[in-house]
C-alpha cells in the first residue's frame, strides 16, 4: 500500500489571511477597514501567499522523503487483523440425518440505529450427525464395571455410582459414532433419595474421550442439577472426540466423573438413581473470522509489460486465513501463479505475485537494472491479453470485530434444520490496520536488525511483524534458563468488551506457530526462545458506591463494573490506555479514583481488593496492594458493585 503522507502545515492562503485580519482587531483597533480595496488587506494577501508557498514546500520534506524510504526497503502497512471466534449453530430438533454447515456461512450481530452489522464467517464446514446411545456403563472408584445395557431399557431404576458414592465414580455414555465439536444433549431420568448436592455447582466434571485421552468438555446446561432430577445435560464435545474401543466395545465415549466438591460446596450422600437415558446430537460449533466471503473476480487483462498492478474490488484482504489464488489464462485453460512476500529471489520464470493485503492491490514481477547496465528481470511477465482472475478472498478485520459473547445471533445464511446461532465466548483477535507513526517506527527497527533476533527490540519487531493480531509482545530473559536464553510473552488482542474468560487470555494456537517460526528462523545459534503467554494475576473488586440520584442504580453499577473491567485489562487497561504495565501491582487508591469518575456516583464508601486464583477460583484475602509477579498482568476475575441510592 502506497504509504499517505501527512501535512506538517495544514494551513492554506485563506487561513493566513483570516489569522493576519483577527490579529490587526486585536492590535489596531483603530484599523477598521478590512474590504480587499484596501491597501493595507492587499499587503497581507501578499504575504499570506508567500506563507502559502513556503507551506507546500515544507510538506514536501522530511516526511514525505521519509515515508517513500520506507516503501524503497519494503516497509508496508500492515493490515487489520481479524477477530475470531467459536461460534454454535443450535438445530430446531434432533434430526435422522446429518446436517452441514458448509465454509463461509455468514453470521451477523443486530442491526442498529446508530451500527452496522459485525458480519463473521465461518472457516470451516462442520457436520451434526445423528447419534444414538449405544451402551451404558458404570465405572467405580476401584475399577468395578456396572454394565446398564438391560436396565435402561426395562425401565429398572439403577444406581449410577457406588454407595456411598466416591470421587472417581463415573457413568460411561457410549455414542454409536464419534461427533467432534457437537453440542450432545444427554437426557436423564434421575433422581436422588435424601440430600443432594448444590445444583449449581455439582461435583461432577464432563469428559469425552479424544487422541489425547480424556478431555474435559463444557457443560451448557444441566436441569438434572447434578442428577438431582429429571432433566436435560447439554454437553459440547471437543473437537478432537473419535470413536475408541473401551471393555471391548467400540463407541464415542463421554463420561460424567465425580470429583472433589468445590470451596463451601456439598459431595453426594448417596448415589443417585436412573431409569431411563436418551442422547442426540443439538448442534456444533466452528471457528469464524470477523470478514465477509467475496467470491472470485476477473482483475484484467495482462498488457505483457513488467511491474503490472491490478486492483481488487474488496479491500483489505485477509491473506493469513485464506490465501489468495490467482489464475492466468494460458490458452484454453487457467495457469495458478504463486503469492510470494517478495520478488527478491524470484527469477523470469517464476511465476510468482505479491499481495498487498491493505490496499488490495495485486503486483507483478519488475526489471531492475543493475550496475553493469544489464537489467534482470524478478518474476515473469503474462502475455498480451491473458487474462487474470483470483479465486475466493476474505475482506474484514478490525477492531470492531472484539465483540462480547452472545452478540453474533443474526444467521444471515439459511440452513434447513438450524434454527439459532449464537457466540459462547468472546472474540478476540481483532486489531485496527496500522498507523504511518506506528509504521515509521518499525521501519527504523528493521533497518536495524536487517531482520535479525538479537535485542529484545528485534525479538519484539519480528513477532510483531509475524502475527499483527497480537496486542502486546514483551521478550525478558528466560527464567531458570541459560544466559541468552529468552520469553516472548505475548498478549492476544481482545478489545474493550468487557469481563474477559481466562482461556481468551491464551493467544490462538496459530500465532503462537507464526511467531515461533519467525523468530526461530531469525535468531542466534545457541538462543533457546519460549513463546507463551504471560503469568496473570486475577483480581476481584468488591466495592459499595452511593449514587447521586441522577441515573438508576442498575446503571451505575453496570458503569462501574465496565470501568474496572476496561481499567484492569491487560490490553487497553492501565492509566494512559495502552495495557496494563507489565509487573506493576494494583494499588487501593487507583480502583478509588476510577469509580469515583463513574457518571452517577456521588461517594465510594468502601473498596476492597482480593487476589483470585484464575485457575482455581479461590479468592484470597483482602489486600491494599496486589501484588503481580516480575512481568505479571492483572485482569479482571469476578468484581462486586453494590450502589445505594
């Protein structure tokens, strides 16, 4: 993308004029006569248009040279970078045959009077099939297996764990075929006799068995409570769930295990009580981009010349998801040309592109001439009148695309048979194309390291460069490592959308790859690099405000917990806005000072800051500080806001 260069003066004839005028009534007031006839207006006409003059000139220099020297070494802008996340189709029923969402279904956030539609695709298709139970099973502490294939079809009630139940105790559920990442609704008719456990918080933990053994799965609903009643469990298998022989039957397995009670929390009495089971699969759930599907388009007609340039009609075009093919006509059939970064080694054979992906512009290789007066030619050259087309592209990306969980509903793709769809989770991911002083800046540094890892800077500059979707990027020495040895501790972009989930905190899978392989590539022999996110330390806020009576207490409290949730966010969090300080604790007297700017509140009465364990949930006790590890981040756990009228 051709780089725009600013203005260091924006101040035209006109402009001169007007401040000159404005100046005279201040100074002479007794100069009244402002009309063009006059003598003294017609000097400074004079002048404003030397001024004028002399402001084109400046505009031409330094920065103008500046930024046409970063386009000569190669410095583009980057792209925005696209938001992503798993999005659930929900069927209107089970259904006898399996039913595809096919890539590039599109769904959408609502419409409003004051937005547009945040449009996502899906990357991928995924298939609902229809399951049916095959077996089940009891599996106790101490290895005792309890088949229930004749029970649960004689309506007999059996008793799902040991008695006394014990932590281990599973039920075993045996799928007739695997359905990775399908959401299986479980239906149970259970009971338990006597006391049963906290229905919200019932000590039963949900797998499914994958390659990897067991994996936990998410639990969407349970109106058992825990097999407390009859009712319904909506678990989301994995993506990885494949058929295993286990006791000499092959099936999908997914089990519910008991495990240790939660904090405050009741373990089962007695074992609770079956007498009939039915599964089928409810919906699946695919990664989306947050772009827009385009199909293919002719982008001309070659003139047989070097340096070509095409333009797509979409733009900026999201080359890191779906790579953009582009085809020439070569006879009566199509030739697939190559998109390469660059034609630095490309030869007049190769048929090779490049991608501008922020402008969407499509070139062709050039003819350098050399210093012996020869000239060379990198990338070859379509004949006269061939004709140039691309196949199916992306376009999107930003950071509008960090939306809250549950705001993607809109399918704007019919499906027969899916009646909703709906984000589970936040996106993340998405980032706002580059700015000309965020480009200046790495240009400087990649002149410098020539494209070599051996500051932190360069570490930094080449992950940045490797995944743009990343927020923050931060290179420290390696703990308990080698000297040399360094982290890259890495930072997803999440945007202001509120409380965030602590697995969004990790970025996706494929950054990680892209940094990893750029920097490997790059760095001194003998350097061990570890690529990882960082170490976070929750925090939960518990605070009692007094609202001044000019807005409701549920908005001010809604307020107050947005403004913690943007104030203690590792991405846009800390005082100037940029991301909470790597290493620095949170102190009382800042949480203070951002309620008290809350619109409604007339008093903070009282705030109390507790360190939570992310992994666990466990809430420590409360503090005036807390304390964050050497490049630690604090984020937000789960705050309290009480608000008083």
């Amino acid at each position: 993308m051709v780089l725009p260069a600013p203005d260091l003066d924006d101040r035209r004839f006109q402009d001169f004029v007007d401040d000159a005028k404005r100046l005279v009534q201040r100074r002479c007031p007794e100069w009244t006569d402002h009309n063009v006839h006059d003598p003294g207006v017609t000097v400074i006409e004079a002048l404003a248009m030397m001024a004028d003059q002399l402001v084109y000139r400046l505009n031409r220099v330094p920065d103008r040279l500046h930024l046409r020297f970063l386009e000569l070494v190669g410095v583009r802008l980057h792209p925005p970078a696209a938001a992503r996340v798993p999005v659930t189709f929900w069927l209107s029923a089970a259904q006898p045959e399996p039913i595809v969402v096919p890539a590039g279904t599109e769904v959408a956030s609502r419409r409003t009077s004051s937005s547009e539609p945040i449009c996502f695709t899906t990357a991928q298709p995924v298939t609902i099939p229809p399951v049916s139970l095959l077996e089940l099973r009891s599996v106790l502490a101490d290895g005792t297996v309890r088949e229930h294939r004749e029970d649960r079809t004689s309506g007999r009630r059996v008793k799902l764990f040991g008695e006394p139940p014990q932590v281990g105790d599973a039920l075993l559920v045996g799928l007739d075929q695997a359905a990775p990442a399908c959401a299986i609704a479980v239906r149970l008719d259970c009971r338990i006799d006597g006391i049963g456990v906290d229905p919200t918080s019932p000590p039963l933990l949900w797998e499914a068995w994958t390659e990897d053994g067991w994996t936990p799965c998410t639990v969407d609903r349970d109106t058992t409570g825990g097999f407390n009643q009859p009712g319904e469990v909506v678990v989301h298998l994995p993506p990885g769930h494949v058929t295993s022989l286990v006791g000499g039957l092959r099936a999908g397995w997914l089990r519910a295990r008991i495990v240790e009670p939660p904090e405050h929390g009741t373990a089962y009495s007695s074992s609770p009580t079956l007498s009939s089971v039915d599964v089928a699969a409810v919906g699946a759930t695919v990664a989306a981009v947050h772009a827009e599907l385009v199909p293919g388009e002719v982008l001309g007609t070659s003139e047989g010349v070097p340096a070509q340039r095409f333009d797509l009609r979409r733009a900026p075009v999201l080359v890191g998801t779906r790579p953009l093919e582009l085809e020439v006509s070569e006879g009566d059939g199509w030739q697939t040309w190559q998109t390469v970064d660059d034609f630095a080694d490309s030869t007049a054979d190769d048929t090779h592109a490049v991608v501008d992906p922020a402008s969407g512009g499509v070139e062709l290789g050039p003819v350098v001439r050399l210093a012996d007066g020869s000239v060379r030619q990198h990338g070859a050259v379509p004949p006269a009148a061939a004709v140039l087309r691309v196949g199916p592209y992306l376009t999107g990306g930003g950071a509008s695309g960090n939306v809250a969980a549950g705001v993607l509903r809109v399918l704007r793709s019919s499906i027969p048979y899916v009646a909703r769809v709906e984000n589970r989770y936040p996106a993340r991911g998405g980032r706002d194309a580059e700015t000309l002083d965020e480009a200046r800046g790495r240009g400087a540094l990649a002149i410098r390291s020539r494209g070599r890892a051996v500051t932190a800077e360069d570490f930094e500059h080449l992950a940045r460069d490797a995944a743009p979707g990343l927020a923050r990027v931060r290179c420290v020495p390696a703990e308990d490592g080698r000297p040399g040895d360094v982290r890259l501790l890495v930072v997803p972009a999440l945007g202001d959308v509120g409380r965030v989930p602590f697995d969004a905190l990790r970025p996706a899978e494929d950054d990680l790859d892209r940094v990893a392989t750029s920097v490997d590539a790059r760095r001194l022999v003998g350097t061990r690099v570890v690529v990882e996110p960082p170490v976070y330390q929750g925090v939960t806020v518990v605070a009692r405000l007094r609202g001044n009576g000019t807005r409701s207490a549920d908005d001010v409290r809604d307020e107050a917990l947005a403004a913690l949730h943007r104030f203690l966010s590792p991405v846009v969090g800390g005082q100037d806005g940029t991301g909470w300080p790597f290493g620095r604790a949170l102190r009382y007297g800042e949480v203070f000072a951002v309620l008290h700017q809350v619109p409604g509140v007339e008093l903070v009465e009282d705030v109390r800051l507790f360190p939570a364990d992310p992994v666990t949930g466990a809430r420590g006790e409360a503090v005036a500080e807390v304390e964050v590890g050497a490049h630690g981040l604090v984020f937000s756990y789960d705050h309290q806001v009480r608000v008083a009228s």
